[in-house]
C-alpha cells in the first residue's frame, strides 16, 4: 500500500498520508515519498491549492522511532544532525515556501513531528476531537525539529505545551490562532475541499503574492533566522542524550507513550 496518496482536480491537489495501521507515523521513506508529492503539487501549471489530509484515526503520531536512526554502534551526532537538517528541517521549510496555498485537514493525534506536517502549511482546518502536542522533552529533547511553538502558540503557551508535554485541543488552538476552523470530525474533509475550491478561484499570482508577503514579513521579524538556531539547539538534545545514554534520545519512550494515552 502506498504511504502517500495524490489526486488533483478542479485546480486541487490533495496529499494524503495513507499509513493509518501506524497512525501515520513517518518513516524517512514517507516523508520522501510526501515531498515528491509536495514538489509535483508545486510544479503542476493546474493546481492552485494544496490540502494535506490523512487517512485512519490519527493526522499523524510522529516519527517512527523504530525506523529513525540506523544501530547505536552507527549513530553519530554528525549523521542526526545530517538526517535530521534534510529530512526535517529542510523539508518543512520547503513546503511552507511552496507558492500555492496550503491547507492541512487535522483529526485525532497530531504528535510531534505531526507538527511539522501541518505548522508549513497555511491553513489548518481541525476536527472537534484534533489535539497538538510535542512531548518529546520527555526524551531529553526540547521540542521538535522546526521550531514553530513560540510562532505558533506564543512564547508562554510555546513554553506550557513544551514543559508539560500535554496535548492542545482543537478549540485551544483556534484560540491562539494555530488553527483557522474546527468543525466535526464527519465535516473535516469537505471543510477543507469547500475553502481549498474557494480559495482556487481567485487569481493564482494574487494568492502567490499575498503568501509571499506574509512569509516574508514573519521572516524579516526572525522566523527564518530563529529556525535555524534552534534546530542547533536541538541537536545539543541529542548530544546530551548519546552522552548519557549512549543512544540519541534519553529512553524514556514507554514513559512518554503513557503520557500520551493519558492526555
């Protein structure tokens, strides 16, 4: 079965993750596989709009932590932080500069690096029982990759969701501006394809200008400059991790899975 699946019609792209025995959990092959799919939406002269959705319960759980990192004799901090620049930060930073409106269709678990799937995006629809979190302090680690918390949340709800690890609903996140709409989860999915169509009636340089300038003022401000520094910071996670537990993330794993089903 694919991992990505691609359809595109009426000047709509739609992206969907199509591991739901996993919860969509991402391997390096689907985040390659999402980034083609990415690149041929950019590319397409007929496509106007993008909406990234998922199939199954859950938007996404993250990563997959059992297809991450190649065996601890072969882990380095040079090869994580390699892998992680491509794959993670790079990536993301892709498909938000894509000059195409994007959407994300979020419901159920968005975890960590599911973060990183719909924070790129310019709009998030989310259904009623969505819920953001990043729980990877649990591990030692910060925060995820592509630092968008403080962007996203606010520097003291940035620094609540972190420190405490639990999970935003839906309606939070429309309160601080993360997410445009919520609707019920059985709406998701038209919600999203209903504002895609609206939104790819208008001129399509229009819309490419108007993200442009919308991106750029949030770079001139330090989004960009500030992405890269934590990224950096990031990667002292992993050092102090392999330091003390000689593997790149502190084993707390089934501690942080805990917290998770507990909400």
């Amino acid at each position: 079965m694919e991992q990505i699946l691609y359809e595109a019609q009426d000047g709509v792209a739609v992206i969907t993750l199509n591991r739901p025995e996993a919860a969509n959990a991402q391997t390096m092959a689907l985040l390659d596989d999402l980034d083609a799919a990415w690149t041929r939406a950019a590319r397409d002269e007929e496509v106007r709009v993008v909406v990234l959705r998922a199939n199954g319960r859950h938007f996404s759980a993250g990563h997959d932590m059992k297809d991450r990192w190649p065996g601890p004799a072969e882990i380095t901090l040079e090869w994580i932080y390699d892998a992680e620049t491509r794959r993670y930060l790079e990536y993301s930073l892709k498909w938000r500069n894509i000059p195409k409106p994007t959407i994300a269709a979020v419901q159920g678990k968005c975890i960590a690096a599911g973060l990183m799937l719909c924070w790129p995006c310019d709009l998030i629809v989310a259904a009623e029982n969505a819920e953001f979190s990043d729980p990877v302090v649990h591990m030692g680690i910060g925060g995820v990759e592509y630092h968008g918390h403080t962007w996203e949340l606010g520097p003291r709800k940035a620094k609540e969701i972190l420190f405490t690890g639990r999970p935003l609903t839906a309606h939070e996140a429309e309160r601080v501006g993360m997410v445009n709409k919520v609707v019920p989860l059985d709406a998701l999915d038209d919600s999203a394809r209903e504002l895609a169509a609206r939104i790819a009636s208008m001129p399509p340089f229009g819309l490419r200008q108007a993200k442009r300038a919308v991106n750029q003022t949030l770079d001139v401000q330090g989004f960009y400059a500030a992405l890269q520094a934590v990224f950096d910071i990031h990667q002292t996670g992993h050092g102090n991790a392999l330091s003390v537990d000689g593997y790149p993330v502190l084993t707390r794993l089934e501690a942080m899975k805990q917290h998770i089903q507990q909400g």
